[in-house]
C-alpha cells in the first residue's frame, strides 16, 4: 500500500517537473528574484499601523511611546520595501528586457518613506467624508476599524504612491489585496482626490486610467471603466492610453451606475443608480432613471 502511494507521488512530481515550453513561461526561472506576497502582506499591515497606530496591529500603550512604536514599524517597512523593490526591478528587467532603475531600491523606499506623513492627512480627509457623509457612523474610530473604503484607500492610496516612484509591479499585488479583502477593485494607477468617500463597497470598480476630484462619493457597485479598447499593430489592446473617466468635484454617484469610457462627469452632479453613461454630464446635471409606468389590472386585464 505504502509503494503504490509512493509511486504515484513520484509519478505525479516527475510529470510536473518535465516543463514544456508554452509551461515555462508561467513558472519561476531560476534567474529571476520574485516578490513574496507573504512579506507584502506584512509590509501593508505595518504601513496600516503606522498610518492608524493602534487601530492595526499591536495597540500602542500610550501617547508617549508613540514615537518608539512608530520608529519599530518603520523601520520594518522600510527593510521589507528595499528587498522587495530590488526583487521586482529584477524580475521586470528580465521578463520586459529593460535596462537597470536609474536609482536603488533603498533611495525609492525612503522617498516612500518620506510621503507617510501626507499619506495619512488624505486618509485622514477620507475618514472625515465618511463620517460627514454617512449617519450610521457614529465616530471617526469605528469608521477606520469597520469601513472597508479606509481599508481599501489605504492599499491604493500606498500602491498610487509607489507607481508614481516607478516601481512595478507591487503596486497592482497591494491593490489586488484589498480587493479580495474588501470586494473593492482599485487600480493603483487611478488618481484620487482627497475626501474621497465609497459607502458599503462591494463590487465598486475603478479603472487604472480614471481621474476623480476631491469630495466624491460612490455607491456599491459602481462602474468606472472602459467603453472599449484601441488596440495595438498586434491586435492586443494598446496600453497606457486615457479609456477611463474623469470625475470632477463634489460628484455623488449611486449604486451600479456603469459610467464608461473617456468622458468627463462635471462638478456637482449626481448621477442616479443603475445608468450607463457614455457621454460628457454637463457641471450640476442630475442623471437619473426614467420612472417605472406604474399600472394596475382587475378581472384579467392588461394581460
């Protein structure tokens, strides 16, 4: 009994051992330093930490030692950032064929550094619209402890960051966390505006190219992505070119609105649940669904 379980184990590794070509180029090469998601995961509940002290993590003990608490996480951070950067710049030099970063990986980590504290003000505003917003949340504390949207801007917030420094890569790992984390779907390349507010969540998209102002609330379920993809002399759709929205300031957008392609949703505008937009909203517009015909029918009629 023992032999023949053995004996398909080894089977079973042999088979998986002998890689064919189309295999290859999906497994690890030797050559190839990878990122770990085990120790990106720790890098974003460190930063949750230090954005939110005692909020995330271990409790901070008290006010005064907050300066110790702080420098241990921090430095943590930044150990993992280094060796994490240097991980996926030689992963991407190799999979992309490009050349070396023009600077180390330690100097990118402490420019990442260096943005924590503006990174939790915009936080900051973002609990603020939630609270100000939002009449089931009854303090600032239970809405960072509870609300998946902190959460979720927390990730994308730090992933925005570390694109706009050029590091590939972990950005999209740190987004693709919270989304399983939250159900939220935030491309590390959308840019946000501050007190910026998702109410309950579940299933919000934004695309990588979108453009949202300051003071925008979206509902579950909301849309903000491509009507359709240019593509490329290859026929594969054509990168980096603007597909997603820009919505401007002061903008409300309901659940499962679908607003889709490169148009712009002007300041002060609401836009209704369940539309689909795929042309420029003028500034102050109120988009919503024509109202159901409300009819009734006695002894059979209307059928």
């Amino acid at each position: 009994m023992e032999t023949r379980s053995t004996s398909f184990i080894e089977e079973t590794i042999r088979s998986l051992s002998l890689l064919d070509k189309e295999e290859s180029r999906f497994l690890f090469q030797e050559e190839i330093q990878l990122p770990s998601i085990d120790r990106l995961k720790d890098a974003v509940e460190l930063l949750r930490s230090i954005i939110f002290p005692g909020y995330f993590g271990e409790p901070a003990a008290a006010r005064s030692s907050l300066p110790y608490f702080l420098g241990v996480r921090i430095e943590k951070l930044y150990g993992i950032l280094v060796e994490q950067i240097r991980s996926v710049r030689h992963f991407n030099s190799i999979v992309n064929r490009i050349g070396p970063p023009d600077e180390s990986a330690e100097e990118t980590a402490r420019r990442f550094i260096e943005t924590l504290p503006e990174l939790r003000r915009i936080l900051c505003t973002d609990v603020e619209a939630i609270y100000n917003g939002d009449p089931a949340a009854k303090s600032h504390g239970e809405i960072v402890f509870c609300y998946p949207s902190i959460r979720a801007m927390i990730n994308h917030r730090s992933a925005h960051t570390l694109i706009s420094l050029d590091v590939p890569l972990i950005p999209r790992i740190i987004s693709e966390m919270s989304h399983s984390e939250t159900g939220i779907d935030i491309h590390p390349g959308a840019s946000i505006g501050e007190y910026f507010c998702i109410d309950h969540g579940t299933g919000v998209v934004i695309g990588e190219t979108c453009i949202i102002g300051n003071n925008v609330r979206i509902y579950q379920g909301v849309t903000l992505g491509a009507k359709k993809f240019e593509l490329d002399k290859d026929g594969n759709p054509a990168k980096n070119i603007p597909r997603h929205p820009i919505i401007e300031d002061n903008v409300v957008i309901y659940s499962n609105a679908n607003i889709l392609g490169r148009i712009t949703i002007g300041k002060n505008s609401v836009i209704g649940g369940s539309v689909w937009i795929t042309r420029d909203v003028p500034s102050h517009s109120r988009i919503l669904q024509q109202k159901a015909v409300e009819s009734s029918f006695t002894d059979g009629l209307g059928i």
